[in-house]
C-alpha cells in the first residue's frame, strides 16, 4: 500500500522508499539491540519476549515502523532533508511503545492499528 502511495495527501518531495526501507531495517536491529547476544536495552528485552510468542514479531514490527514513518513525514510535511528527523521520532515513539505494560504481542502496540489502513 505505502509503494503505490494512494491514500493520504502526499508531501511534495516523497521519502525515497527503498533507503526508508533499509533505514528501517538498520533502525530496528539498533535499537532491539539485535547485534549483541544478549540485548541490554530495554527495547531489545522486551523484543525477545515477544518473538518467543510470535516468530514474525520483527516482520510485524517492519511493518508498523514504515507505517509510521509514513503518517509522520505526512503529518510533518517533511521533505527529504528532514528524513532524519522522521526516522528519530519514529523510533522514539516505537521504543515507549514496545516497553508499555500491556503489550505481550506486536499486535498490542498502540500504533498495530495503522495496519489496518
């Protein structure tokens, strides 16, 4: 749905989607802590914890962080030199989001619901 950009009024300059992609990717294995053996993050503990429940945990979470990057640059009217920016507040609002009491399964994060658009 976000690749062929038909809901939404778009910004005039658009995220190259690919490198958002890719910017994504990188993001989440940063922030979850994924290059170590054992997280020490409090984002990456409470991600072991949700892929022992759901092996597609981290496709899920894919999925809910380009979406949010989406409504945000959105909402921000962001252009390209702003990306940056975007992605930061992308995982900010991911990080508290993930270490929220209730949320024993991707699909309990607040922002899960922007799926369903």
């Amino acid at each position: 749905m976000l690749l062929n950009k038909v809901q939404g009024q778009r910004a005039d300059w658009e995220y190259p989607f690919a490198v958002a992609g890719i910017n994504i990717s990188f993001m989440l294995i940063q922030m979850l802590d994924l290059q170590s053996t054992v997280p020490s993050s409090k984002s990456g503990i409470r991600f072991l914890e949700l892929l022992g429940r759901d092996e597609n945990a981290f496709d899920h979470l894919y999925c809910v962080a380009f979406r949010m990057l989406d409504a945000q640059w959105l909402v921000k009217r962001a252009s390209y030199m702003e990306f940056n920016e975007v992605m930061k507040s992308t995982r900010t609002q991911l990080e508290r989001e993930l270490v929220l009491e209730d949320v024993l399964a991707v699909k309990d994060l607040p922002s899960y619901t922007m799926l369903d658009k």
